[in-house]
C-alpha cells in the first residue's frame, strides 16, 4: 500500500483544500507575465508544464522512474484537456480579469463534475453536496452580475471553456487507478507536448522560447505552487473522496484569486460578487462538515 493509497478521507480534503489554495495564488502569477505583453497565454501554458513536470520529476525522481503505461494512457486524454484549460483560462484572464475569470470557471465546474459524476461514476449526490452545488451556482450567478470584466462575453466563453476542460480531467482523475503524482507528470508531458506545435504555429517569438530574466521567477512560482504541488496534491486527494466534493472544496480558488485581483491588481468586484463569492465560502463549509461528520 502506497501513502497516498493510505490517506485518510479528511487528508484527502486537506489534500485538495491546499492544492485550492495554490491554484489561487496561479491567475495572478498569470496575469502578470501576460500584463507585460512578453508572454501569451499558450506561452504561460506550455512553460508552466514544462517546469512543473519537471519539478516533479526533480523532487520525486525514485517514485516517478515506476511510471507505468497506465499513467501514460491516462495522460494523452489527460495532458491535452489540461493544456486546453490552462490556455482557456489565461485567455479568460486577458479578457476579463483575474478574479472574474476565476470565479466563472470554477463556478461552473462543479456543476459539471457533479452531473458527470452520477452519470459516469456512479456518485451518489448527497443532500449536502445537492446544497453544496446549488449555492456555488447560486454565487456564479451573482459574480457575472458585475464588477470588472463583466461585459466581456469572449472572457465568459474562454472560462467556461476552461471549466469544461477542468470537469472533464477531474472525472478522469477520479476514476483513474494511477499513482496521482506519476500521473501528474505524465499530463504536464504531454500538456507541453500539445502545446508545443501550437506555440509554434502561433508564431512565437524569440523572447517566449528563451523567457526574459524578468519573467523566470514568475514561471519558476507557476510551475511549482500552482502547478507541481496544487496538482499534485489534487489528483492524490482524489484518490479518497468524490470529484463533486474536490470539485467544490476547490472553489476555494476564486476567493484567494478575488483576494489578490483586488489587494495587488486593482480589480474591483461588485456588490453581486462580493455576495457570491460569500456563498461559495459556505458552500466549501457545508462539504467540510459533512466530511468531519462522515470521520466521527
């Protein structure tokens, strides 16, 4: 039995709270290396995967040599639709905004994971996780109600898109016998990977091949916060409890995002955000108590 295999399911909730918690620290690292105009949004992509996978690889180089062909089956479903998310989301970014970006996709999502959940997974919906889901809807609704970026329908359409992608690796994570952290790696590869001809097709300059000096200590905390240990942690903590639950503890992600977009990027939610984003804070504490209720 592996660690991960032995983690108990409020590790597994930790697991995924901290890997939420991360990802919201990531649009903003985004948004800067973007705000800059050096890099695009596949650029942010492609180095972000290429840093985190081998980070990853650094870091837990004994474990990662037992790599199987699971893992490597799983990643060419898993790498393109990660890549597609992380392109969506920082198109979403350039369009809209961090914190609005942020709130739409991960708003949608678990309504997504939760209808994908019962229909592929066989999940029950408990009444909690019924709630859980209603109330993130319910906050979704009020964060496009206004606030910066709200106009923008093209940054509506990329963070939805970026949702879809996410629900999608979510499931197949979830249903996934692989070691999450060897299948981290093997997405990151082949996320690069697909990326890569894209890049290039896109026409990309000189400065996003070989990133400026500037730019390297943003990619280097993307690649290793955001991406190598919030992934990492995520797929593991799926391995102990459901995807709808993942799906909304992540929710988590918006808030730290809102926090930061409007702290140190001068973005300023409105009203109908500010109450949204206070619904989705509960939401995450319905399912926390559930889960500390389930242990007992």
């Amino acid at each position: 039995m592996t660690h991960v295999h032995a983690l108990s399911v409020r590790q597994g909730f930790f697991f995924v709270l901290i890997a939420a918690i991360a990802w919201g620290t990531g649009g903003a690292a985004g948004a800067l290396l973007t705000a800059t105009g050096d890099l695009g949004p596949v650029a942010v992509s492609f180095w972000r995967f290429t840093i985190g996978a081998a980070l990853l690889v650094a870091v837990r180089r004994p474990r990662l040599l037992r790599i199987g062909r699971r893992d490597w089956r799983d990643a060419a479903l898993a790498g393109p639709l990660l890549a597609v998310c992380q392109v969506a989301y920082f198109s979403a970014i350039e369009q809209a905004g961090v914190a609005l970006a942020t709130m739409i996709t991960m708003g949608a999502t678990p309504v997504l994971v939760a209808l994908g959940a019962r229909m592929f997974l066989r999940e029950p919906l408990s009444r909690d996780a019924v709630a859980a889901v209603a109330l993130s809807v319910t906050g979704l609704l009020l964060m496009t109600g206004g606030g910066d970026g709200a106009s923008s329908p093209l940054g509506v359409m990329w963070a939805l898109i970026s949702a879809a992608a996410y629900a999608t690796t979510t499931l197949l994570a979830r249903a996934s016998a692989a070691d999450p952290y060897g299948r981290a790696v093997a997405g990151f590869t082949t996320g690069a990977l697909f990326l890569l001809p894209v890049f290039l097709l896109l026409g990309a300059a000189p400065y996003e091949l070989v990133p400026s000096p500037a730019d390297v200590p943003v990619l280097g905390y993307l690649g290793a916060v955001p991406t190598a240990l919030a992934y990492g942690l995520f797929f593991a903590g799926l391995t102990r409890i459901g995807a709808t639950t993942a799906s909304v503890v992540a929710l988590l992600e918006p808030l730290v995002a809102a926090a930061i977009g409007v702290l140190a990027l001068d973005e300023r939610p409105g009203p109908g955000q500010i109450m949204g984003a206070a619904l989705l804070l509960v939401a995450v504490a319905v399912l926390a108590r559930a889960q500390l209720r389930s242990q007992e």
